[in-house]
C-alpha cells in the first residue's frame, strides 16, 4: 500500500489507532504476535562444508581426484597422495583468503534503532525498536534514528536525512499535512519517515505503517537475500579450460590405452600408461598458482587503498567495461560547501571544500577580506548567527553536526574568521522565529550588533525572502532596493540555480528594541536585502583525472543517484561523465520501460537520477544483458542491491554504511574514486600475468602429452613416469609460474580497450604461442630421449620393450636425460613467456628479479632428485654426468630461441 496516498484519519481508521494516544498495551501485545517483531531476518551463512563443496566441485579440481585415484588403483600411491595435498592445499588457500561470508543482512539489522519513542496508553514510553507494530505512534526529535516507516501525522521544522537510503544530498524537510493522488518515487514522499534514516532537524510524530522486512529498508534486505552470487568471467574461463582438458585427457588417455592393447602390451602397464598421460595432461599446479598470484594481487591492492574480499574478484576489475557510480560520498565529498555568493551586487567565488573553514574569497582575480562595517561582515555574520548546527574540531578534521546547509554557512563564515561562538558571544540571541516549510525562512533576534538597538537576521528561499526586502545592503551603507536591483539578484539566484546551487538568502531588520508580538507577518517585511550564498556538494577534485583515464581504458562511468537530475548533471558535466542534457534520464522514467527498453537506455545514458533501489538494480541488469563487465559503487544501503548484482560491487570503507561494505567485494579504504581505476589496472596486469603463466604451464602440459603419446605410437618405453610429471607440475613449474604472476605490467596496459567478456583464456595469439613452444618442448625432449636411449640403453632395446621384458632400472639414465631436458626447457623458455610481444632482451635479462630467483629454486631442486641418493630411487632418477649434459642443453635451448624468433617475425609482418 502507498501510505502516503492516506490522509492522517484513513490511516488512524485503517490501523484502528488514535494519533493523540498511539494503541493501548495489550492491542500492541496481540499486534506484535500477529506481525512478529521489527526487525530483519539474517541470511541463511555458508557453513565450512558448503563452503569445501564450492571448492571441491571444480571441474579441474574433479579431474585431480580421478587422477588421484586411478594412481590409487595402479598402487602409484605417492602420487596419489601428492595430488590430494595439491587440492585440499588450493581450498584451504582459498577459504582463508576470501574470509567470512557476506553477512548484509546482518549489517541491515545492525543499523536499525535500537530504541523508540512510543505512546502506549496515551503515555510516551521508551521501548525497544523490535517492539513497535503498525499503528504504533512514535515520537521524533533531532538526532533520532527513525524506527520503522512512519505515516507523519505532526511535524515541526521536521528535515530528515536520507542519503544513504535514497542518495539525496541534503536533509529532506518533511510535512504532516501533505497528502499525495499519485504514485511518488521514495524521496519525494514529504509525509513519510523511513526506517533507519536520522531525523537532523525538528521534531515530529508519526504512525508506523510497516514494520520488519515491510519497511523500505527491508525490502532491500529481502532483494539482497535473493539476489544470488554469480561466476566471476575468470570462474566461467577456468571453468571452460577445466572442461576442455578434462574432455582432452579422457581422448587421449582411451586412444592411449586402445593403442598399447592393439601393440599387444599389458592391460595394466597400458592403464598405468594412461594415468600417466592423465597427470601430464592436467597443470596439477594451476588453482593453487591462480590462488597464489590472486592473493598477492589483493596485498598489492591493498597498499594501494582497495580492499579486495573474494579472490576471484581481483581478475574481474580488469575487465570492467562499465564503472556505475553513486554520486553523494562517491563522485562528491559529502559536505555541502558554499561556492557562490552575492554580496555589493558583485559576485564572490570561495575557495576551500568541505567543513574545514579554510579558504578563500575573490571578486574576479581580486581577493578581498572582511571588514567590520562592511557589507560582507554583515553578510557572513547572518550565516553564522540564524544557525543551528555545530563545528567541531578533531585531530583528523572537522564534524558538522546538524544540518549540512547550516554546517556549510558556518564554514562559510570561518573562512574570514567569524565563529558561531564568537558572533553570538558579541550579539547574543534573544529571540527567534523557527524555520517553517511552509514560509521557508527563519528569523534570529540579536543584540549589540546595532548600538542601542536590536536587529533580527533572515536567511530563507531567495524569491520569497527577496520578496520581502525594501531596501539593500550596499558597501556598509543602506539604500532603496530598485525593480532593476530586485531583477539583477533575481536573475543571479536564477543563474546559481541553473549550476545546480543551492541558494539562500540572507536580510535583516532594524528594531528600537524587541518587538512584543514576535510572529512572521509582523517581522519578516521591510526588509534590508544583504547577499546569496550558493552551495553544492562538490566534486571530489582527484575524481575529474580518474574520469579521464577510465574514458582512455575504454571504460564508459556512469553516475546513478537519488539526488535531483539538476544536480546530478551539473556534476556530471564538471567531471566529464555527461557531456549534454540528453544523456541524463529520471528513474521514475525506467519504471513504465520493459527491460528490452531499458537495455537500449542504458546504451546512451550516462546520469541517472532520483532513482530508487529498484532502479539502481534494473540499470546493472540491463547493462550485464548487454554484455558488459560491470563495477557498481556506492556507499549508503540504497546501493547494496545493486552492488551485489554487479560483476563487481565497490564500497566507500570511510563514509560507507556496513550493509554496503559487507556486500561489496571490493572497498576502498579512502573513498577515493580514483582508486577504483588503480585496481582496475592492477586487475588487468594480474589477468595478462595469469595468461602468461597458463601459456607456460599448458605449453609443458601439451608437450608432455605429444612427447608420451608419440613414444607409444613410436612404440617407445615410456619417456616420464608419473611420479617424475607430477614433480615437474606441481614443483619445477610452480616456482616461474608464481614469477610470471608477478610481472610488471606493460606501460600501455591503461590505454587498451577492455577485452571482450567472452574471451577465452587460451585466444589465437596464446594458442598459437602454445602451439609453437609445445611441438620445440616435443621435438627437444623426444630427440634427446631418443639418443639417450641409443647410447645408453640395452642394445636391442625396442624388441625388448615389444615383449614386455625391459628392465626399468636400465632406462633410468634415458627418462633423468628427457625429464631434465624437460625441466630446463621450461626453466629457459619462462623468460621468453614474460610478453608475447617484446623479446627478453628488450624487456632486460634481470628486470624480473622473482622469475631469476623462480629458476634457481627449480633448478636445485631438480639438481636435489637426480644427485640426492634415496630419492632417485622415488624419482626413477640417475646421476647425471658430463657427457649428459653436452647432449641436455642444446636441445633444452631449443623453445627458448623459437619464441624469441616468433616474437620477431609477427613484428615483421
């Protein structure tokens, strides 16, 4: 139901209460059985199993297992259990990193009122907030956290912020009185209090309406709790990678396995042989690399002030096509701040941002200052003195406390050195006449500011207080207000507007003493016109430079708020996100769209404004159905929806509210927009790494394949046994492996358009590259196998393997020549895999300090199982000598020159 359709009595009798005494005890009592408390249901937390489950039911994770037990059953126990280690290690990296699950729903529950002003038996009460039911009337006063959402039915100067849940920049006065015939959007319904959101001004009562997951706020607990978490694009590729090579190893295993039966081989040397080709064919070391090089992205993002909660979330960034951005605390500072004023019929800019009253005041290039007797002095004594809001000084900055319009004058004046404290310690506050929504103005009496006599101060809307004036304020001195000075300040307030300002104005009154009858009609007339201030929360300065580079990446941003589509513009405008009025739409326009329409929208459209939630969420579906990779930020409950259906939801860590901070899967620890490109660059150097390492991992992968598989068909024993695959998977590979992941990016990574959502992992470039390197790794390795089997082994050695009775021990010397020919095939060719276009010496030898440290770790290791005794016996290894070396290490060069001659020729052509 639109309550805010219902007039004061239609609720009153549709609640069956009395908005003079609330309900009476035991009606509230019944009430609360029948709706059940207020407050919000938790989410159903991920438990350590279901968690194991995620991790456990990936296809390439699948795959180890059945390689895992094939070993098993071919009593290859050793490499049973290596592989097993491989994945419980990956999931407990992966568990560790990614933490907690999101608890938002919690969060929402946390920022509920913990306590509330209630009449029950036509007494005020003090009860908690989980105890209010519909019909309940509740008290409102400044700094109260509203409890539920409220029909008002009396409100007083009542102005309630509700930024973070609708986006609005402002306080919103509300009014009791008004009642609506059509359907409104959220901020717009003035006789409506939302649960959640702070009353900053006045004071006010209401019936409660909705309670729990009714009230607004749980609507959106609801949407977050049925929004479902989706794949990443890296999940879907590896994914898609994990497939392929589990379809490739169960070919070739079966060809394999056919092969060797038809040569008249054993059954269960050819199923040995198979599970063989199986370890060979899957990078046993790949998630738990991908891991690794994903966390240490996340330690590198967070010194560069993004905090990365889920892994996979790091690789996303990189492909984002689309940052969505609130505007209030996001693009802006959330601090209204005056910018503007007319004051002498000259217009003054004001520099400084923010509560910290520090800055500047210029009439064209001038900078001027305050006189007592001046015009300014007067003005800027007015903003200090008709004020209600506080400044207060910490270590790290300045709190405002009240209304940020007030907040924002009272900056205004210390600028030029006029404090609150000082100006009423000179001019002492006698009397007033509150603000009032309906006459827009507030009036402050003082003394001392005149001698002898008492002057009252006006601030209020600018047509109607410039309405009022007789006479103006002129360099200290009174004059009569001409039609032609009424018209210049008129269209000056028209011309702040149009900048999307806020405007007040300010006026005073000379009186011989205080006035008996203090009401508006009697005081507020005749009066001495002074000047305007105009205010805006302004831009963040350092958002305008990270617009431009996400513009030059190829990223289109986009600014979606509940402010008004004025404001909204205008910002948009000085940042570079809007160029024209035409880029800019209402929400309240997307809710007559079907979602075929709004996908077109959301192709030209830029600013979206005084959207709801609902909205919010609607133009990231409509974005993601287009296809592109989507970042949405934000930092007030009214994003969270939204933020958890984007690809990647970002939140404010300073000024942003739990819900959002605990939905997101990236914040930024400063609130910096710019940051958000930062980790945008750092996510799409780690993908060009992860391709890196992939290539050089399957390039091995694919080469141990053809080099098994063409020395069955060759009708060869066996060049690497299991044990010796997984070593080099797991182990020798691992170390370069990690190295590449931690490659500089290339300096032009930020200037490339963002890569195609659907592209494979593996595309052309890299699949030839694989290509390339897999037949130089077969031929290397299959050659000097060949050889050493010549030299070294038994003579008649083919006949002897056709009928079964060659002695392993004697093809030790053989298998330790392939498998180090193998190993330092890798080891050389991981310095040409560091870029697919530069060669290794354009790059620098030493520039990757970690892949020279990578290499020698992997080349003592291989250097412990060929020489250590005992362990060439696990290993099937032999002590090298001289002589094998000479014939290891020309072939060993043989990939590492290919693909740096390929890198050439493509440049050539």
């Amino acid at each position: 139901m639109n309550w805010y359709n219902q007039k004061p009595d239609e609720i009153e009798n549709k609640l069956d209460t009395n908005r003079k005494s609330g309900l009476t005890s035991s009606k509230a009592q019944s009430l609360l059985q029948e709706h059940g408390p207020n407050a919000l249901k938790e989410g159903e937390k991920k438990g350590l199993g279901e968690k194991l489950k995620e991790q456990f039911l990936d296809p390439m994770i699948i795959i180890l297992f059945i390689a895992a037990i094939l070993s098993a059953v071919v009593s290859e126990w050793s490499d049973a259990v290596i592989i097993i280690a491989i994945v419980i290690l990956n999931a407990a990296l992966s568990i560790y990193q990614e933490g907690k699950a999101e608890e938002a729903i919690a969060a929402l529950k946390k920022m509920a009122s913990p306590s509330a002003k209630v009449y029950r038996d036509g007494e005020l009460k003090h009860i908690s907030s989980e105890e209010l039911v519909p019909g309940d009337l509740v008290e409102l006063e400044t700094g109260d956290i509203v409890p539920a959402d409220l029909r008002l039915v009396d409100s007083v100067n009542l102005k309630i912020e509700e930024a973070s849940l609708t986006g609005e920049s402002v306080p919103v006065e509300k009014n009791a009185d008004l009642t609506y015939d059509q359907d409104m959007g959220l901020g717009d319904t003035a006789n409506m209090a939302y649960s959640s959101t702070i009353v900053s001004y006045g004071r006010g009562k209401g019936i409660v309406v909705e309670t729990g997951e009714h009230t607004e706020i749980g609507k959106i607990a609801t949407k977050l709790a049925t929004t479902e978490d989706e794949q990443t694009p890296l999940q879907r590729k590896l994914a898609q990678l994990s497939k392929v090579l589990g379809i490739l190893t169960v070919g070739v295993c079966i060809v394999v396995l056919v092969v060797g039966v038809i040569y008249g081989h054993e059954f269960l040397n050819m199923v040995l042989t198979s599970v063989s080709l199986a370890v060979a064919a899957i990078p046993e070391g790949l998630p738990a690399i991908v891991t690794i090089v994903l966390s240490l992205g996340m330690s590198r993002m967070a010194d560069r002030h993004a905090i990365v909660k889920k892994l996979l979330a790091v690789e996303t960034l990189g492909t984002t096509t689309f940052i969505c951005s609130d505007k209030t605390g996001t693009l802006t500072q959330n601090e209204m701040t005056v910018v503007k004023a007319l004051v002498d019929n000259e217009e003054i800019n004001i520099t400084g941002t923010g509560y910290a009253p520090e800055g500047e005041f210029f009439v064209g290039e001038n900078k001027i200052g305050v006189e007592n007797e001046g015009s300014l002095y007067t003005f800027l004594n007015i903003c200090a003195l008709t004020n209600d809001a506080k400044l207060k000084k910490h270590a790290d900055g300045y709190e405002m406390i009240g209304d940020p319009t007030e907040g924002s004058l009272l900056t205004l004046a210390g600028k030029l050195g006029i404090t609150k404290e000082m100006a009423n310690e000179d001019y002492e506050r006698i009397a007033e006449i509150p603000f009032d929504s309906g006459r827009k103005m507030m009036t402050t009496f003082h003394n001392r500011f005149i001698p002898e006599k008492v002057v009252s101060f006006t601030k209020g809307a600018p047509d109607i207080v410039i309405d009022r004036c007789t006479k103006i304020l002129i360099n200290g001195k009174i004059e009569e207000l001409t039609e032609d000075m009424r018209k210049n300040i008129l269209d000056k307030n028209t011309e702040f507007a149009r900048q999307a300002l806020r405007v007040l104005s300010f006026a005073f009154r000379i009186h011989d003493s205080l006035p008996s009858e203090i009401t508006s009609e009697n005081i507020e007339k005749d009066l001495i016109f002074v000047g305007l201030a105009g205010m805006i929360d302004p831009a963040r300065p350092e958002v305008k430079v990270a617009i431009k580079e996400c513009k030059s990446a190829g990223i289109v941003p986009v600014m979606i708020t509940g402010d008004y589509l004025e404001t909204a513009l205008a910002i948009a405008k000085e940042l570079g996100i809007a160029e024209d009025d035409s880029q800019a739409i209402m929400g309240k326009e997307l809710n007559n769209m079907s979602e075929e329409e709004i996908r077109e929208v959301v192709k030209t459209k830029r600013v979206f404004a005084r959207v709801s939630p609902e909205n919010k969420v609607q133009i990231v579906s409509a974005l993601k159905q287009n296809g592109e990779i989507t970042a949405m930020t934000g930092d007030g409950v009214n994003d969270a929806p939204a933020i958890k259906k984007a690809d990647i939801g970002v939140a404010m860590g300073i000024t942003g509210t739990d819900v959002t901070k605990n939905t997101a899967e990236v914040i930024l620890t400063d609130d910096n927009f710019a940051t958000i490109v930062h980790a945008v660059e750092e996510g799409r150097i780690i993908y060009s790494n992860i391709k890196k390492f992939v290539c050089f991992l399957l390039s091995c992968n694919v080469g141990e394949i053809l080099v098994i598989f063409l020395a069955i068909i060759f009708n060869w024993p066996v060049p690497l046994v299991p044990i010796q695959l997984l070593w080099l998977n797991l182990v020798t590979d691992s170390f370069p492996a990690l190295a590449l992941g931690v490659e500089h990016g290339e300096k032009d990574i930020m200037e490339k358009e963002p890569r195609d959502p659907n592209e494979p992992i593996i595309d052309k470039q890299l699949t030839v590259s694989i290509v390339l390197q897999s037949l130089a790794i077969t031929v290397a390795v299959l050659a000097s196998y060949f050889l050493a089997l010549k030299n070294y082994a038994p003579a008649g050695w083919q006949e002897l393997h056709a009928a079964g009775t060659l002695n392993p021990v004697e093809l030790r010397e053989p298998r330790s020549i392939a498998f180090t020919t193998l190993i330092l095939c890798e080891l050389l060719r991981s310095f040409s895999v560091r870029s697919t276009d530069y060669t290794l010496w354009e790059l620098g030898p030493a520039s990757n300090k970690r892949l020279l440290q990578g290499v020698g770790v992997s080349l003592l290791l291989t250097l412990i199982v060929v020489y250590i005794p005992g362990l060439n016996d696990l290993f099937e290894t032999f002590p090298l000598g001289l002589r094998d070396w000479v014939l290891i290490i020309p072939f060993s060069l043989l990939p590492f020159v290919i693909g740096e001659a390929w890198k050439v020729i493509k440049r050539k052509k």
